[in-house]
C-alpha cells in the first residue's frame, strides 16, 4: 500500500463499518415495511368481515322485527286466530281480492289482505326476502312465521319465529 498512513487505513475501516451500518438499516426498514403492510392487510380484513357481519346483523334484526310485527299484527284480526288455517300457507305470496283500505272488509278477508300487505312489504325490508306462514301444531302455538333472505355474502339466511 503504497502511500498509506496509519491514518488513511483507519478512515477506510471506518467507512467500511458506516456503509455497512447503512445497508443493515435499509433491510430494517424494509422488513418493517413489510410488518406494516402485512398488519394493515389483515386490519381491513378484519373491518371488510366486520361490515359484512353487521349488515347479517342488520337483516337478522329486521326478519325478527318483521315476524314479531306480523304476530303482534294478526292476534288483533280475526278473533285471535280463527281464520289462520285459511292463510296462504307455504312460501308463496298472498294476494287478496280486496283492497281493504279502500273498502270495508269482513275479519277473514281483512287478515288475507293483512297478510298479503305485511309480505310485499316483508320482500322489500330483507334482501330478497321470502316468507312463510302455518297454522300452529298445537293450541298453544297459534301460528308459525318463517323468513329467509339472501345475506349480503349470497349466502341465503333463514329465520323463524
């Protein structure tokens, strides 16, 4: 080494050492790059299952709001009952010969047209929503409500009451 003083041999293994010192902080920096990016996919993950898990939430509380209203709806028709074993039974729809808000309707086609109104709407409140009505197996159960729709994920949910 021609021409090399103590000093110049110092200054070499010293910026040898700093460059060094740079390159394992650059692969620090992008391992934690890394980390984050890796954090922050699984953080939205987690908020996309949560938003889908809250609007199955959402369609759960309407069907047992809907089944709750048509209950509730039905024992002040009809006596308490006597005309459910004349409802439209099944997952079809309704219909009713009678519009009964613009006409006076006797008990049993008031509770068809009840029905076939609480189940267009029932359609309309859950995400392709069905319904079902029967007459209850017993006495003490007057009535069986079932709903199902199609849960945002395309997964079909069905709800009974």
């Amino acid at each position: 080494m021609r021409g090399a003083t103590p000093s110049r041999i110092q200054a070499r293994g010293r910026w040898s050492r700093r460059a060094a010192a740079r390159g394992g902080l650059l692969i620090e920096v992008l391992v934690s790059c890394l980390v984050l990016a890796w954090a922050s996919q699984a953080l939205l993950q987690l908020q996309l299952g949560s938003a889908a898990y809250q609007a199955g939430a959402d369609s759960r509380w309407q069907a047992q709001s809907l089944a709750a209203e048509w209950l509730e709806r039905s024992a002040l028709l009809a006596d308490g009952f006597t005309g459910v074993g004349d409802l439209a039974v099944g997952w079809s729809a309704a219909s009713a010969e009678l519009a009964c808000d613009q006409h006076a309707c006797l008990p049993e086609a008031l509770l068809h047209w009840q029905q076939a109104q609480w189940q267009a709407w029932a359609r309309t409140q859950l995400p392709q929503g069905v319904t079902a009505l029967w007459p209850g197996q017993d006495p003490s159960q007057a009535m069986g409500v079932a709903l199902a729709w199609q849960a945002p994920g395309g997964v079909s949910r069905p709800g009974g009451g």
